[in-house]
C-alpha cells in the first residue's frame, strides 16, 4: 500500500487527469485498479488517516456522485476492483463513495475513482424513520446507497460507525468507514 503519492487528486477521476483525447475502456489503467492509498483527513478535519481504494466505475453508465455505498461487480476477479452501482442488499459487501467528490460530479463509465475503506466519510441517511445512535454499527439500507435507519446487525454487512446520532432522514452523516471486505460471521446456531 502506498502511503500518500495518489495517482490522480481526490474528488477527481483518472480521466480529468489524463492525456487529451483518450478514450476511456475497460482495460484502461486496470493496473490501478484495487490499489490502496493512506492520506490525511483533509475534508472533516480530524487529523486521522483515510485509507481510499481505487475502483472502476463498471456500471455501463456514469455514476454520479452523492453522499451514497456502492457495490462492487460479480464478474470475475472484479471484487475489490469495480464498481456495479449502488449498495442494493444490506448483506452485500459495500463501501462509501469518497466525499470528496463534489455532489453531482458525474464519473463517465470506465473511469477510476476513490472509494474509503477505512477512515471518517459521510454517508446520506435512509429517507424515512432515521434512529442512529452514536456509535452504533451502521450498514446499507438496502436500495439506494445510504445508511439504514437503525443500528446495524451482525446478520448485515457493518460499514463501520456513526460518529454521532442521528433522526434527521435524507441527510449526509459523518461515519467512520471500517471496511474487511467481508460480512460478519453468522450467528451461532444451537
């Protein structure tokens, strides 16, 4: 992992830092894809360390940017490397959209961009009945990319943990992102 030399600027894409006229494909600076960078907290101030990842925007359209989780592709060895939209399961391995991104920025198909796998972000939340305390294990709601309503269990897939609490629904909340790439273990049986 590297520790701080990005490839292309946070709340960019590889492809706003590109050479003119190259067109974006699927095997475009695959290289990249997967590699992980620490770099300080420059967006909330707290003076921690944020672990981005690059992915590939692999949905077939652009993606464009809000406070949102997406998921990553099925295809093959495209775990961890690509992204098929937005978290649509509150079991599916998911990440935070890095908020650097300005709201609305639209990422074109094909193109590389960060996502946080460890580190503060905010994440919308769910849009109805928000009951979020500080701290608790927080995942996705399941269908549109923002943070479920309630605490999180281990049934789910933990995204990581709410700084503080919330009840204010469709609103940005700051998270610390936690992300094992893996779901929790189920429940014991017996």
């Amino acid at each position: 992992m590297n520790k701080t030399n990005l490839p292309f600027p946070r709340g960019g894409t590889a492809s706003d830092f590109g050479v003119a006229g190259l067109t974006l494909s699927d095997t475009w600076l695959s290289s990249l894809e997967g590699q992980e960078f620490e770099v300080q907290d420059t967006i909330h101030g707290t003076g921690t360390t944020v672990r981005l990842r690059i992915v590939k925007n692999d949905t077939g359209s652009p993606i464009t940017a809000a406070n949102q989780l997406l998921r990553f592709s099925t295809g093959e060895k495209d775990f961890g490397r690509r992204i098929a939209g937005v978290s649509n399961s509150q079991t599916t391995v998911c990440v935070p959209l890095d908020d650097a991104y300005t709201a609305g920025l639209v990422i074109p198909d094909d193109d590389l961009f960060y996502v946080v796998m460890r580190g503060p972000v905010k994440i919308a939340a769910d849009a109805a009945d928000m009951a979020i305390n500080a701290h608790d294990n927080v995942c996705s709601d399941g269908s549109t990319g923002t943070l479920y309503k309630l605490a999180a269990t281990e049934a789910q897939f933990i995204v990581g943990v709410a700084d503080q609490g919330s009840d204010v629904e469709n609103t940005p909340m700051l998270i610390w992102a936690d992300i094992n790439l893996k779901a929790s273990p189920p429940a014991a049986v017996g």
